[in-house]
C-alpha cells in the first residue's frame, strides 16, 4: 500500500471517529435534556400540589379563625372568664399562618396537623362557653329570683314603713294631752274678795281661763307644766316677765305657766293672770299649751 492510500484512510478514521464523537456528546445532551425535562415537569406538578395544600390549609385555617371570631363576639361577656384559652387560640392560629406561609412540604405537614390541633382546641372552647352559657344563665335567673324577692321584701319593708309611720303619728297624737270647754272672762273682786265676772276692760282685775284636760291612758302620768299666752288687742304676746318655753323647735314667749299632776284622768284647771295694770279695751286671745303642743285656745272680748 502507498503512502497517499494510507493518508486518506486516516483521515476518513479520525472523521469516523469525532462523528462518534459528537454523536456521544449528543445523546448525552439529549439524555440530560429529557431527564431535566422530566425533573422540571416533576417539580411543576410539585409547586401546583404545593400552592394547592397552600390554599387548601389557608382556606381551612380562615374558616376556623372566622369561627372563632364569630364565638368571641356572639359570646363576649364571657371574655374575661375565658381570656387565657382566647389567648392560646389566637397563638396557635398565627403559629400556623406563619408555618403555612413558609411554603416547604416539611412545614405544610406540620400546618395540617396544627389545624387539626386548633379545631379540637376550639371544640373544646365552644364546649366551656356552652357551659359558662349555661352557668350563666342560671345565675341570671338566679339573680332575677333574688331582685324579685328583693323588691318583694322592699315593698313590704316599705309597707310595714309607712303603717310605723302612720302608727307612730297615731301615738304621737295620742300622746298629746287634749281641752274641751276653755273658756276665758275677766273678773274683778269686792272689798270682801268675792269674784265677780266682768266684760269692762277698766274693772277687770284678772283674766280667768278655765277648761277640763280631757282623760289619756296614752300619756304618762305625772307633773305637767300648763303654758298660756295671752295675745292682746294690739297682737303682742302679753308678759310680765319674758320667760320662754320651746314650741316646735324654738323658743317662745308665755304668759303664765302652771304646773299639775295629770293622772290620766279628766281634770278641771283655772288659771289666773293679772297685768299689774290696766286693761285696755278690745279682744284678748288665750292659747294654751303643753310639751310643746297647743292643746287648746280660747278668747274674750273687754269693752
């Protein structure tokens, strides 16, 4: 064989060769690019199934939330008895939130199991508010009870008030000494001092009152101090000496005062009072009074 034979055969060998050559490389290629191609169509399916549980869990997990939310505000007197467990809740709902935004398969897993977790949480939850609910209730009722009981005891305190009040008023009227038949004159005395009744203003020499304090098993026997005033023409309160007695609180000017021992019977009483000057002409008004109480009145006219 000759050299120029030899020549094109190596040539025609090393084609031979790089055509195998590349016909490797490419189906090395060609191999990568389908097993890539099947990694890439894997990993689609993977992110769809991903972003799918995603949705799925947060779905869930709103719904749940929703719930819980629409308890706490159905139910929101019972908060503060239920404040911790609210709390609880509420952590593990953004615990979960925060494992479901991750977005890995390992912590998606973890998110379902939380939520399952979370509802039997929140079942338990709803059951302790149905029995707060009911607790409640009974006290609500409870309570209704005791305010109608309440207002039941008040009205008859109440009532039982008033009739102590109207009895005590019916004592204290009962306890005030009362006059029947007062009656005032002037009289005037002779030489020999007989007394001798008289409507002449300058023979006067005394103005008598007499009256009969009627009978009172009420009242308690004993010294009673029997107060008139006498109101002359002019409307002043007549004294020779200024000495006052208390009347409803204050204290008032008398004109004589006369003390008795009442022994709860009917007693007849007269009493004097002379001027220690002339009288003038006109009406002169009597008021009698004891323990601070007008039990009786009376006039006379002097011409």
């Amino acid at each position: 064989m000759s050299v120029e034979n030899k020549e094109p055969n190596s040539k025609k060998t090393i084609v031979i060769i790089i055509i195998s050559v590349l016909l490797g490389v490419n189906g090395l290629l060609l191999w990568q690019f389908f097993n890539k191609k099947t990694d890439l169509q894997q990993t689609t399916v993977e992110l769809k199934n991903t972003t799918a549980e995603k949705e799925t869990l947060n779905a869930e997990l709103q719904k749940v939330k929703y719930e819980f939310d629409k308890l706490n505000q159905e139910n929101a007197g019972l908060q503060n008895l239920l404040s911790s467990k609210d709390e609880e809740i509420r952590t593990k709902i953004a615990e979960i939130q925060r494992l479901i935004n991750s977005g890995d398969a390992a912590q998606l897993k973890k998110a379902k199991e939380e939520i399952a977790n979370l509802k039997q949480l929140s079942q338990n939850y709803i059951a302790q508010i149905d029995s707060l609910r009911i607790a409640n209730k009974d006290l609500s009722d409870q309570n209704n009870s005791l305010s109608q009981d309440l207002s039941s005891a008040n009205s008859k305190v109440g009532s039982l008030t008033q009739e102590n009040s109207s009895l005590s008023n019916k004592v204290a009227i009962a306890s005030v000494l009362k006059t029947v038949n007062a009656i005032t004159t002037g009289v005037k005395y002779k030489g020999s001092g007989k007394e001798i009744e008289t409507t002449k203003a300058k023979q006067t020499d005394r103005i008598k009152t007499c009256f009969t304090i009627v009978e009172n098993q009420v009242v308690d026997k004993g010294a009673k101090d029997i107060y008139l005033r006498v109101i002359g023409p002019d409307g002043t309160i007549l004294s020779t000496s200024n000495e006052t007695f208390m009347l409803k609180g204050q204290a008032s000017i008398y004109t004589i005062r006369q003390t008795i021992f009442y022994e709860n019977k009917s007693t007849d009483l007269c009493i004097y009072w002379e001027k220690g000057n002339a009288f003038g002409a006109g009406k002169y008004s009597i008021e009698i009074y004891c323990e601070g109480n007008q039990i009786g009145s009376a006039s006379v006219i002097l011409k």
